[in-house]
C-alpha cells in the first residue's frame, strides 16, 4: 500500500546550486500537485499537472522554476540557481483525476525540507 | 482566491469542543479539510461540494453553507490526538489552502 513518496527527505544546497526534488504518486494517480510551505505557514500552490502536461502553473514563480511529469517516472520539481529564500518544505499530492464538475481528495507525500546555505 | 480561516490558534482541554471557520468573498467550487501534524504532511479529512451539505462522523464533521460561501469543521469531545493545524482548501484547477488553525488539545 504504496502511498506518495517523495525523495530526498532533506536537501542541503549552497546559494547557486540546483535542487531537484522527486515526487512518485499513489498508485493509480495521474494527478500532482506542488506545494511549498514556510515554516510555521501555510501550504502555498504551485504548480497542478497531469502526465506529459501541465494544467495550472499560476503559483510557480517565473524564473528558476520548473517541473514536469513524464509517461514514465516520477514528477519533478526543479529549482535553478538556489537562494536563501527558497529554503522551505516543499510537499507533493496526487490525486486519481482531474474533472471540472467534481473535486477528488488530495494525498500527500512527506515533504522534503530544502535548506539552502 | 485564498480562504480566510479562524479562529487562528485554539487551546482546549481535552474533551472540549472547537469550531472551525473558512470564509471567502465569493463563493467557492468545493472545501476540503486537512489536518497538519507538526513535521508531518497534511492528511485528508473530508470534502465537501453541495450548498448545505454536512459531511463526517459524530466527532469530527464539517457543514457548508448554502451559498458556499462558508464552510466550518467541529470538533467535538475533543482529544489529544487532534491537536495539529487544520487547514482549509478550494480548487479550480489551482488550489488555495487557508492560512491554517492551530489546535492544541491539553490533558
């Protein structure tokens, strides 16, 4: 009962380096969602997609982000050129399917906590 | 747009009980709740869609408002176990949490 994994659990990068964080979904999920959270706040959206395709990346800052969601592997989420402020806890959920008439349940992995120094 | 929650940090003894409010300006496609243990990732609880709904068991359940404008999650008899950060939610595609309500339940 494999639930949403994500690796690593902790990340530690020096001001300027990339950071890619990994996220698997539940079995049978076709759906990611991107979340990055501040210590002691609130979760903030980033970016929703599905297979091969992004449906919302509204929250995703322009520059030095990007993810993906390949046919085969995991969803990435891949941050350039690292500056303090992106240390965070970055959480991913997925979800079996995107409908606009309805709205499915979000499970989430276990963060990874990036830490930049 | 991002619901607004509160109240924004509750302290209870156990077997007392909490209500918790999300409100938005303009009505909203669904609610979700989730609870955030510190350290931990948030877990689901409950959805709700339909205008006057009320959803869940006798100790934790949710209401939705006719309007779908708010939404409230009660807690009743409370125990340890609850105490975590209760966040709200809503979607249209892109997905806006509350600012979350802390909980902490006290022997």
């Amino acid at each position: 009962n494999a639930g949403v994994m994500q690796n690593p659990r902790h990340l530690v990068r020096r001001r300027g380096q990339e950071a890619r964080l990994r996220c698997s979904p539940m079995k049978g999920h076709s759906h990611v969602y991107w979340y990055r959270q501040l210590p002691e706040e609130g979760l903030k959206f980033m970016v929703y997609l599905q297979k091969e395709n992004i449906i919302d990346e509204s929250g995703m800052p322009k520059e030095r982000f990007s993810a993906e969601f390949p046919k085969e592997g995991p969803s990435i989420l891949r941050i350039q050129q690292v500056v303090r402020g992106d240390s965070a806890a970055y959480f991913c959920a997925s979800s079996p399917y995107f409908d606009p008439t309805y709205s499915y349940e979000q499970y989430f992995g276990p963060g990874t906590r990036l830490t930049v120094t | 747009q991002q619901p607004v929650q509160s109240p924004q940090a509750v302290i209870l003894r156990e077997g007392e009980d909490a209500v918790i409010n999300c409100s938005s300006s303009k009505a909203l496609y669904s609610v979700h709740w989730y609870r955030q243990k510190h350290g931990e990732a948030p877990v689901f609880l409950m959805i709700l869609l339909k205008g006057g709904e009320q959803k869940g068991h006798e100790k934790i359940s949710a209401s939705f408002n006719e309007k779908k404008q708010q939404s409230s999650l009660y807690l009743t008899a409370s125990q340890l176990s609850y105490s975590g950060t209760y966040f709200c939610g809503t979607d249209l595609a892109e997905f806006y949490f509350g600012s979350g309500t802390k909980l902490n339940v006290k022997p």
